[in-house]
C-alpha cells in the first residue's frame, strides 16, 4: 500500500482525535459506576484506537476504484459513505471495527488471541466483556467523529476565506465544488455559501443519525450540580497549598520574624515566648491534614452526588448549531 499523502494522514488523525474524546467520556461513566476497572481502560482505548487508525488508512475498492477509508468518510459521496457505514452490507466497516469473537471453538482447542476481546477475555472475563463496550463504541461514534471533523474543516476554510487572497487554484476547486461550469464566476461570497452549506448537512446529517439512535448509545457526560453548598474542590486545594507553603518557608529558615511571631501569637492565643518554629509547623499541618479529609470527602461526594449526567453529544449538536449561525452572520459581514 502506498504511504497516505499529508492530507490523508491529518484526515485520519483528526477522526480519531474526535473518536478518542467521545471514547474517553464513554470510559468515565464506566469509571464511575465501576471503578475498579478504571486502570484498565487506558490500555484497551489504546490499542483500539490502533486498530481504528489502522482502518481508516487502510484501501478499500468498490467497483473499479480503490480509495482510502478516511477519503471516503470525509467525502460528500453519500452512497459510498452508506456502503461503509451500513452494517448490512459486506464492505461495511462494521466487520473490521467490530470483530467477532468465536472464542476456542477451533478444533485443536487451543488458545486463539485474534483481536482485542479475544486478547482480554484471556486475562479476566469481566474484563474480555469490557473490551466488547469498547470495540462497540468505536463503531457507535466514529460518524459523529467524521462529522465534527467535516464541521471543524469546513468552518476553519470559511474563517480563511473572509480575509484570504483568492488565487486561481482556489476558485478552481469551489468552481469544481459549486459544480460550475469551467468559465463561470465563482465569487468569495459563494465559497462561503459552500462552506455554510457543508457545515449544515453536517448538522442535517448528526439530527436524523440521533432520532433514531437507541438510548443505550447516548452518550453520557456529567457536570456539577449548580448551586450546591459547600467549598468547592478547588477552594480546598488552594487552602491545603497555602498551608503547605507556610509549612515550607518555615523549614527553609525557622528563626521566625517578628510579624510572624505576632501573627500565630494572636492566632494561637499564646504568649510569644511559646511560638516557636515547630509550633507553627505542627498547627499549619494539622490544618493540611484535615482539609486534605475535607477534600476527600467534596470528591467523594461529588463522584456520587455532585454531578448530573446529561446528553453530550445533544449538547454538542446545540453548539454546531450556534457557530453556524454565527458564521452566517460573519458571511453576511464578509
């Protein structure tokens, strides 16, 4: 096979920056409701993320052509893009990203790795049955991966194209894009126009893709309960830092000065002549110690109480949807 051009290359990165992020959000809700396998996600998202990588550069031929998978998937070539995302047909993607796994049924009876639930069932069951929840997320996002990258390009060129020269090799390409004829006018408002309407087919195509996609699927992200009271983790963590630090100084020169002699005295309630370097100490750290308890219990709390699960991806969609409007609102300025 031949080495994919910079262009396909920074095409298949960019699907699995995407796919990755929507995978790491998948890992934490299962962190949460178990998170005793929490150590073993970051290597099986790894080695997922390998083998995605590995399908998106590979070639694949329908007809009498050949293209690279990611080529296809960022193209706006529906009919092929359905052959390989329809988990019906035979040169679907479905049959590589998710594998199946027949287990030791081989005549020989002997152990057989082959992909990654079959590497992992091997170690632990449970685990082999996560490894499954991954190989299937991989296939769950990897549109919604494709499209938030045809988004992020295509606004990233309409950003450009306020400003930009306009030489001839780009007039070219929207002229083929716009599909205008060899001779006619292309003008920047109309390269616009394109960008805009790609970035709308993309939000076209993310709403009918999730009416119809089952619930188990969402994906879930969490974020804190507004209102709530208490100290925050953060405001814990500077407390304990500012105890730390006085702990530090003190260690680093413990003839202490007059003001601060002054200041532990009144703090303290003692005489002076009782305020000693290792007084300080000892009361600067068992204020650490019983924030570092405080802290413990905010993230325990939060971890079980403190966050409200929501639909990312429903969130996202309401994101794509303001940056398009605010982009039809910079064309209109351009």
């Amino acid at each position: 096979m031949p080495p994919l051009t910079p262009k396909q290359i920074a095409r298949v990165e960019g699907v699995c920056k995407h796919s990755l992020a929507f995978m790491r959000i998948r890992a934490a809700e299962v962190a949460r409701a178990k998170p005793e396998f929490g150590p073993a996600m970051k290597g099986m998202i790894w080695r997922k993320m390998a083998a995605l990588r590995k399908t998106l550069s590979e070639i694949i031929t329908l007809g009498n052509e050949s293209f690279v998978v990611a080529d296809i998937l960022m193209s706006e070539d529906e009919a092929k893009k359905t052959l390989l995302m329809d988990e019906r047909k035979e040169v679907s993607l479905f049959f590589q990203i998710v594998a199946t796994d027949d287990m030791d049924q081989q005549p020989d009876k002997r152990i057989h790795i082959y992909d990654l639930h079959s590497f992992y069932v091997r170690l632990d069951e449970r685990i082999g049955r996560l490894s499954e929840m991954v190989v299937n997320w991989a296939w769950w996002d990897l549109s919604d991966s494709v499209n938030m990258l045809v988004f992020e390009q295509a606004a990233q060129r309409f950003e450009a194209l306020k400003t930009s020269a306009l030489p001839p090799q780009v007039i070219q390409a929207y002229r083929i894009a716009l599909n205008r004829a060899a001779d006619a006018e292309v003008k920047r408002e109309d390269m616009l126009a394109c960008e805009e309407a790609t970035c709308r087919r993309v939000i076209d195509r993310w709403t009918a893709r999730h009416e119809k996609e089952p619930h188990y699927r969402t994906l879930v992200a969490f974020e804190p309960v507004a209102g709530q009271a208490g100290q925050s983790d953060d405001e814990v963590i500077m407390e304990i830092a500012t105890h730390l630090t006085a702990i530090a100084r003190i260690r680093e020169s413990p003839t202490l000065d007059e003001r601060v002699v002054a200041y532990y005295s009144d703090l303290l309630k003692k005489p002076a002549h009782e305020i000693t370097a290792d007084a300080v100490i000892e009361y600067e750290s068992g204020l650490a110690r019983a924030l570092k308890s405080d802290l413990w219990a905010i993230l325990e709390r939060e971890r079980i109480d403190g966050q409200e699960p929501y639909d990312y991806k429903a969130r996202l969609l309401d994101d794509l949807k303001k940056r398009l409007e605010a982009m039809r609102g910079g064309a209109k300025k351009a």
